[in-house]
C-alpha cells in the first residue's frame, strides 16, 4: 500500500528529459542551482528574480520557464542537485539482507552524504532560510519537493516509504532535516562534526518515537510527530 498518497508531500512525477546524473536535465539543475544560490548569498533570495538567475545560468527565458516556472522550482533544483548525488553514488542497500547495520546507521551515512553535496550552496542556503519567511507560499510550494526527497532518502538508506506508514516516516524524516540543517548551516568545523552530532542526536531522537508509535495502543490518541515534520528546509 503506498502511504504517500496520503501525505501533503504527495505530488504526481514531475515531467521532463533524463533523470541520469549526467542528463541535460540534471545538468541543468546544476546550473541554476549554483546561479541561484550565487545570487543568493551575494544580494539576498527575496531581491532575487527568475530572469536573474536564468541570465545567471545562461539559460534562456523559454528553457528557463520550461523547467523551472516559479521560485519553489529553483529551490526545487537545489534540492534535486543533492538528491542526486546521493543516489547515483551506489545501489540502495536490501532490506531483507543483513548488512550489519540498522537503519538508523544508513540513514545517517545517506544524509551526510547529502549534505556534503550542499556544502557548494550553503552562503545562499543560509540567506533563502531566512529570507523564506516572507514567502509563505514559495515555501508551501516547495515543500512537495522536500517531502518527495526525504522519501528517496529513506529509499536511498533501503528503508521502505511506499509502504503504509511510509508518510508518517517521510514527515519524521522532514522534521530531523529540518533541525539539523539550522546547525549546518552555521557549522564551521571543517569535518562538519557538529552537523554529524546533531544528525546522530536527531535520529536518535526519531528512532525513539517510532518505538513508542509502534508500542501505542490503537485506540489511543495518534502520537503527534516531532516538531518540525512539515517545516520545509531544503
């Protein structure tokens, strides 16, 4: 049963050529993600227009709107970029094989992995976090971007998110996104240790609340996720 019909984070496949690391389309996701993030850092995401950063990437005005049509599409670029690097780095672990390591383990390899891949976008990461906040709807809108990649995520650690209670894994997902990137984007170690001891502490912290989920009586009142579920970072 998939679950993530349900979710708000549900959307329908987005259309467009190549889903390979080295297709047109990822290539340009690339680039506009880099010009934005540019953009960003140097003179603020909400003083940031679409056709700068299509002038920014090279991109003309037509195969700019093509893909990427309003601002949560740019956003969504970023996180895609990311996202990629992740999947096209190896094959999914097998759930029904005993690798040694729980999933706690492999979700944190997975997103560690991710956020290497947005070390290059973090000076405008910081700024369009902060800048979100004036753009509720740029931000609601972006937020089926980050729910689809917390899904492949968990996909990516070999943990199952079409499956019922996939969404409510997907949105727990979200919230320890949501709370780790606030310390990554302010950490200066250079092997990003406080992101690692936040991530840890967060999954930790989730993998808690699964168990006392599952151990909850079905009659009772539905647990509330962590704080943050649907809090959209990037």
């Amino acid at each position: 049963m998939d679950d993530t019909a349900d979710s708000p984070f549900h959307t329908e496949p987005q259309t467009g050529s190549g889903s390979e690391p080295g297709s047109k389309a990822a290539e340009m996701d690339r680039r506009v993600a880099a010009a934005a993030m540019r953009l960003a850092a140097e003179q603020g995401w909400s003083r940031t227009g679409l056709l700068d950063i299509a002038r920014a990437a090279d991109l003309s005005a037509a195969a700019f709107y093509q893909r990427y049509p309003d601002r949560a599409d740019v956003l969504a670029a970023v996180s895609r970029t990311a996202d990629m690097a992740v999947l096209a780095d190896d094959q999914p672990p097998d759930p029904a094989l005993d690798s040694g390591e729980s999933a706690r383990d492999r979700l944190f390899d997975v997103m560690m992995r991710r956020y290497d891949a947005l070390q290059p976008y973090r000076d405008g990461l910081r700024v369009v976090m902060r800048d979100l906040r004036g753009e509720p709807l740029t931000a609601l809108a972006f937020s089926r971007q980050f729910g689809r990649s917390m899904a492949w995520m968990l996909r990516a650690a070999g943990v199952e998110a079409d499956r019922l209670g996939g969404a409510v894994l997907t949105a727990g997902l979200g919230a320890v996104q949501a709370r780790v990137m606030r310390v990554f984007l302010d950490d200066d170690t250079a092997d990003l240790s406080r992101t690692m001891a936040a991530l840890d502490a967060e999954l930790r912290r989730a993998e808690r609340w699964a168990g006392t989920l599952r151990r909850r009586p079905r009659r009772s009142q539905p647990v509330e996720p962590p704080a943050g579920a649907i809090d959209p970072a990037i």
